[in-house]
C-alpha cells in the first residue's frame, strides 16, 4: 500500500507500507511495517484497538536506528510522530 501525506502547504510525501490485522473478540490487533522510502524503512507501528470502553488502547513503534521499541501513549495519538 502507498499512503501520501499531504502538508497545509500541499507538500505532498509517499510512504510505501504493509499493513496486518487480526480480529479477535475484545480486541482488534494491526501492525504497520514501514517499506520505503529510506528515511523510514525498517520502521513498525504495532496497536490494540481494545472493544471495552474504560480501556486504553495500546501502541508502539519500533525505531530501527535506535534498535529500540517506544511506546506510544494514547494522549498522544492524535499527534504526528512518523
């Protein structure tokens, strides 16, 4: 899949992605792996979409140049971190 994010100039960037998902009943699981370009190849994006109301999703991202898994905290979803 290609995503394209466009800025409020119209500056547009691609990213070439693959996209996973698995559905269970309480909880619908996704993870993104990052393809191109250079810049973000390598990088993952893994969440839990969780059914029950009073429970917060869970997100991570996987940074290959630092080898290193940051959780995302879900205040900060809304945000740009890629």
């Amino acid at each position: 899949s290609v995503l394209t994010l466009i800025d409020k100039k119209n500056r547009q960037r691609t990213r070439e992605l693959k996209m996973f998902s698995l559905d269970k009943a309480d909880v619908e699981k996704s993870i993104v792996y990052f393809l191109a370009p250079a810049d973000v190849k390598g990088t993952a994006y893994m969440s839990f979409d969780w059914e029950e109301e009073n429970r917060e999703d869970d997100s991570w991202l996987y940074l290959p140049a630092l080898q290193q898994v940051k959780r995302v905290a879900a205040s900060d979803e809304s945000g740009a971190f890629m």
